[in-house]
C-alpha cells in the first residue's frame, strides 16, 4: 500500500488527534459505503455546473450517475451559484483572479507524500479562497480550524504564493443539505506556524506509527473504531462510578455520565454492528446468536396490487402534501422561497441536553424563568 494512503487530507482531523491510528487504518481494507459513492456523484455534478459556467464544453455527466437526483441537481446548482459569486466578488479588487476545480494540492512539504484535491481554489492578490463541497447530511462540517481546509490551503499556497501576494487564507465548507455555509479565515503567518508546528511533527509520528492513542470524535470515521482498545477503555471510563453506593447519584456524577454518554452510545453501536458481521462471517461469541429479525409486509410489485385494487373499483392511493423537503427538491430552493416562503413555519424544537460548547442559545429553564421574574419586580 503506497504511503500517502496513510495521510490524506480528508482523515487529517483522525490522525491529527491520534498519529498512530494512521498505521491501523492503512492496514484495514476500504469499505466504499453507498453515502461515499452518492458524494462522489455529487462532486461529479458540481465539477461540471461550474466548469460550464466558467465557459467549458463538456460532456453531460448525469446519464453515468447512479445516485443523481432532483435534490443533487439543485445542491449542485446552489454550490455553482456560489462559486461564481465568490469569484465575481474578487474581480472587483484583482482583475485576474485564477481558479482551479477538482486541482490537485501537494502539501508534501510538511506531510509525506501527503496531497489531495480541492474542490474549487479562488487565488488572486491578497486572498486566497479554498471551497469545499460536501454532499452529507448526517453531520455538520465547520470550517473553523478545519484541519483538512489547511492542508488544502498549504497545498495551494505551493502552487501560488510567488504569483500573487497571499495575505489571507479563506476557508469555507458548502453544505446545502444541512443550509451550511461555514466560513474560517487566517493569515497566511498562522497558517504556516500551524503546519511547521502542529502538522509536520503529527504527519512524522503518523508516518512511523508513533504518538499517542486517543479517543475522541475524531474516531467516528475510523476503520478500526469497534476493535480500538484505547477507545472502548475511554468509554469504559464509566465503569469507575459505583452505581450501588450512595443509592442515587448526584448532579456532578450525572453530568460527568452526560459528558460521555453519546460517545458510549456510539461506541456501543459500532461493537454491535462489528460482532454483527464477524458472526455472519462465521465468527462464534460466547452467549450470543444470529437470528432472523424481524420484518414488515410489504408488497411484491407496488404497480400490480394499484392496477388490482383499481379493478375491483376502489381509489389505491390516497392524496398527501409533499414534505417540506421534497416541496423544496420539487421546486428549488429559490421558487420555493418565493411561493411558499411565507407560509412555512418553525415551531419550537423539543428541549434537549447538550454539551455548553454547543452554539444554540440555552432555553429559559423555570430556574431561568424566576429568575427573570425577580429581576422585573
């Protein structure tokens, strides 16, 4: 296996946080999951919005896309829409602006053989913008610190610091999906002190299999995440807390347990689905069996049983209001706005716990409420 499979930009934030992982994660053979290859059909379709519009003739890419759809259309549409306002905006302090999509970028300067490929590079005096798309909707990517939105950006830095005089370095994540356009910016001193500092020792101790094992959020997209020992004595952390003395447990124990419950939750989930496909395999577990679980009906051929039910004189369908969501694929975000959008309403989520590093503002709890109420009398 060649070694740059061991540093890739996109698992920077994995080995970063943990260098040795690197070595487990080269040695376990990919998976491709169905979210990958629909994501690399959406790059496929955002390459080509934006190199038509850049004024390219090329060949229509849709007939050879297993995952395209309505939704990806217009994803793709908005991301095009946006490079090219970014790149209108720049125009108007430098004249000739370069910009690259899906470029190669070579950071090998401070991590082995590492590179990757930049979904759209904006260069011109002064700035220096790196855009990246990403197509999934599961987890918000921000572009704060973002260490694979660095290394991108050294990468770029390579190919153009003596061209033009690069004082800022603009990062952003475009993340339709989620209504994510998440923007971080540095200059182009701490961008360098974080790579000689910070990036350059990690990639050496990744690349010899070196550093220290650590748990964190950084082990969700990992290959080795349901057998990693230094992750299941992380979440075993818990065991310490002795249930039975005192009988209850008090708000500090609680909150100590909440720091570490999703965590535990997924680690569980991913020793659950591990065991699952040993077993299938052959794999045996002592006190433990595969079974069939269980299953709804369904029909055998949706058209057949409408044209039956038809037949003897009855109406099979019954009529529903598209969701907001399929409204919104139907009709593009733009028209949907204008149609719809003063007849959409958000209620109130339901109340949730979450960590005090999470951005939402807090809730008034009744604690909040009386408080305010003594305040105003």
């Amino acid at each position: 296996m060649s070694k740059h499979a061991y540093l890739s930009a996109s698992s920077s934030h994995r080995w970063l946080s943990c260098p040795p992982s690197a070595k487990l994660c080269a040695e376990t053979p990919d998976q491709a999951s169905p979210y990958a290859k629909e994501g690399t059909d959406a790059h496929t379709l955002c390459e080509y919005k934006v190199l038509t519009a850049l004024g390219k003739k090329l060949a229509d890419p849709i007939p050879n896309l297993d995952y395209y759809s309505q939704e990806m259309e217009n994803c793709a549409t908005e991301y095009c829409s946006y490079v090219m306002e970014q790149l209108e905006a720049i125009r108007q302090t430098c004249p000739d602006p370069q910009i690259l999509v899906e470029q190669r970028l070579d950071f090998s300067r401070w991590v082995p053989e590492g590179f990757g490929t930049g979904d759209c590079v904006i260069v011109a005096d002064d700035i220096l913008h790196i855009i990246d798309y990403k197509h999934g909707l599961g987890i918000l990517v921000e572009a704060d610190h973002n260490p694979q939105m660095m290394c991108y950006a050294l990468g770029a830095l390579e190919l153009f610091d003596g061209i033009y005089d690069i004082r800022t370095i603009r990062m952003t994540i475009f993340q339709p999906r989620r209504d994510n356009v998440s923007t971080y910016e540095c200059t182009k001193e701490d961008l360098l002190s974080w790579a000689d500092n910070t990036l350059a020792p990690t990639a050496a101790l990744a690349m010899s299999g070196q550093g220290e094992f650590s748990a964190g959020d950084h082990c969700q997209f990992c290959k080795v995440k349901a057998t990693c020992r230094k992750r299941a004595e992380h979440n075993l952390e818990l065991a310490k807390y002795d249930f039975a003395m005192p009988d209850t447990l008090d708000r500090f124990e609680i909150a100590a347990i909440l720091a570490k419950a999703d965590s535990l939750t997924a680690w569980t989930n991913d020793i659950k689905e591990y065991a699952l496909q040993q077993a299938l395999s052959g794999v045996t577990y002592d006190g433990f069996k595969v079974v069939e679980g269980r299953a709804n009906r369904k029909y055998s051929d949706e058209a057949a049983v409408a044209a039956a039910v038809a037949n003897a004189g009855y109406d099979p369908y019954e009529p529903k209001l598209l969701t907001i969501t399929a409204m919104t694929s139907m009709l593009g975000k733009k028209k949907f706005e204008e149609i719809l959008g003063s007849l959409v309403i958000k209620p109130q989520g339901k109340p949730t716990l979450v960590p005090i590093t999470d951005k939402r503002a807090p809730l008034n709890t009744a604690k909040g409420d009386f408080k305010e109420e003594n305040e105003n009398e």
